[in-house]
C-alpha cells in the first residue's frame, strides 16, 4: 500500500578546541515526521483477527506526527602527530523500517515508513577508536569498536502470508520488538604510491528479541553477518594506465526453514516450529579486475575508458534457496 508523508529536518553543529590534542564536537538534530492522507485504517477484532471496522482519513489530513531530537558528539584526543583516539555517542530516529519474511529466503524485503501503529526505529550507538598513521603518514591504520541498541523493531508474526493489502494494512501483520549490535572494524590504507588500496574488515553480531517470537528468547537478525572484507587494490602502470581488483566477502544471511514436513490430504505442509532464523545462506564473496585509460593531460577534456570484468572466477553466489517439492517423499 503506498502512504503519504512529510519529512522535515534540521541540523547544528559545533566543534570546541579545549587544547592542541583534545578536540569535542557536538551537534543536535531535530527532524519532523508526518503520516497523511489518503488513508484508511484497517481495525482487526483481537479474537478472529478479522477487519471488523475502517477509519478513513481524507487528503491532507494528518494520521500521525512524530518530533524528535537527536543528539550526537565526538571526542578526539590527539597522543601525537601520527596517532589518535576518538570516541563518539549517537542518537538516531529512523522513519523507515525494513520487513522481512523469514521463511522465504527470496529477497522479500518491504520498506515500511512509520505509521499510527509503527513508531520509528530508535538507536543509540557508542564507538571507540584507534587511529594510526606510519611511514609519514603513508599508510592509514584503525581500529574501531561499537556497540549499537535499537528500539521499536518490527518482525512480520507467526504465520503471516502477504495477501495484496486486500481489506487489511501491511503494518497490521507486525509484531515489535528490540535489537542490539556490537562488533569491531579494522582498516588499513595507502593512499600515495603507484601501488594504493585499502583492506577493511568487520567482525559483528546483531541480536533481536520479540515478545511474540522464537519463545520470547533472544535470535540473531535476518542480517547479521559476523565477518564482512573488502580487499581494493590499484597499480598505476604509468600517467595514463590503472589496473584495478576488487575482493569481498559476507557471511551469509539468515533464514527460516521448516524442521519438518508433513503431507496433509495431499497437500505438502511445512513445520517451522519456533525457531526463527535457522538456517545460514552459504557466505558471498567475488572478485573483479578493471583496466582504466586515461586520456592525454594536455587534452582539453579529461576522459578515460574503464574496461571491468566482474565475478572473474565464476562464483555461484546463492541467490535464493527453496524447497524441491517434488523430491519429498522419495
């Protein structure tokens, strides 16, 4: 179903020198958030779960209306001229959710803004790092730590089957809940040289818990990737001639899939039990290689030619995973 909505924000920031080596920023953002109509809202009976009653909402007029402030600030401590620690706190609302349906592992993802009965996602995150530089400041080099808590989280409840919004509100199917994560990231770069690039990785967990779902017991995300590279090279062969290469790689993605399956008047039936997200997509990883030419530098327009070829060792990277029907029962 398409909504309508006003978005406003604003913004400030300032940024304090308490020395030579301790630097504070500190900002303040506020944003407004407004859900209007065209609207109609679907109300359910809590005993059938059937639409029982409609609350119509003309054009213009408004559903629902949010106003929130988010603080942020930054310390950095500089312990000399090639090393530093940073420290910083973040406040964030965010009016969109994303929806997934965990038991089909075709991407399925809805963004669903918030609504009269889905308030906005709230995250407050903590971060620290080192920070350091080598071989005149040659090479970049960090270490940074977070940890990340999220309110007002969404999950489609147990059972739910898209149906095309028929008489019905797609938030109507959702359940609410609350997530955390926390991880560390490493990052190295050389920036000058023939030969340049950066390798980053990401070591992370994310958590959810739901009332309403896996037994009340907390459950890693749809999402959650506990490592993520990505290795950028580059070569400059001359003025005018780069090669390039590029490799990642990502655990995979969670999804639900039955524990059993059972044949019910001969229909075949999957049992999902309460377990959500059990079972883990095979990780993603490929490699890409590019020529870049460059154009001559007394020309009056700079262009060049860029020549890539993707996936060069022909990674079958899992796209979606199903269920062969028609080898149940063999």
């Amino acid at each position: 179903e398409f909504r309508r909505v006003l978005f406003r924000s604003v913004y400030v920031n300032d940024e304090f020198d308490l020395s030579d080596k301790i630097k504070i920023s500190g900002g303040l953002r506020g944003t407004f958030f407004q859900q209007v109509g065209p609207f109609d809202r679907y109300l359910k009976d809590p005993l059938t779960g059937r639409t029982n009653d409609t609350v119509s909402y003309g054009a213009g007029e408004p559903v629902k209306t949010f106003l929130h402030l988010e603080p942020r600030a930054s310390f950095r401590f500089g312990i000399n001229h090639t090393s530093s620690i940073k420290a910083s706190y973040t406040q964030n609302y965010q009016y969109l959710h994303l929806a997934s349906l965990s038991s089909l592992s075709l991407p399925t993802d809805l963004w669903i803004p918030s609504s009269d009965r889905v308030d906005p996602q709230f995250a407050t995150q903590y971060a620290l790092g080192y920070f350091k530089n080598f071989k005149e400041n040659v090479f970049e080099t960090s270490v940074e730590v977070y940890y990340k808590t999220m309110e007002h989280q969404i999950e489609y409840e147990p059972g739910y089957t898209p149906d095309g919004g028929i008489s019905d509100n797609a938030d109507n199917g959702f359940v609410f809940g609350r997530g955390w994560s926390y991880g560390a990231e490493f990052f190295v770069k050389k920036a000058t040289g023939k030969f340049s690039g950066w390798i980053g990785y990401t070591l992370a967990w994310t958590k959810r818990k739901f009332p309403d779902l896996n037994l009340g017991q907390e459950y890693f995300a749809k999402h959650d990737r506990r490592h993520d590279v990505s290795v950028v090279l580059m070569y400059e062969l001359g003025q005018r001639l780069t090669l390039g290469a590029t490799w990642v790689y990502a655990t995979g993605d969670l999804n639900t899939m039955p524990k059993s399956v059972y044949f019910i008047n001969g229909q075949i039936t999957y049992d999902y039990g309460s377990n959500i997200f059990n079972y883990r997509i095979p990780p993603y990883h490929r490699m890409d290689i590019s020529v870049t030419l460059k154009n001559k530098p007394q020309k009056k327009f700079r262009t060049s030619w860029n020549f890539s070829v993707f996936n060069v060792y022909n990674r079958y990277n899992p796209y979606v995973i199903y269920l062969a029907d028609e080898k149940i029962g063999r």
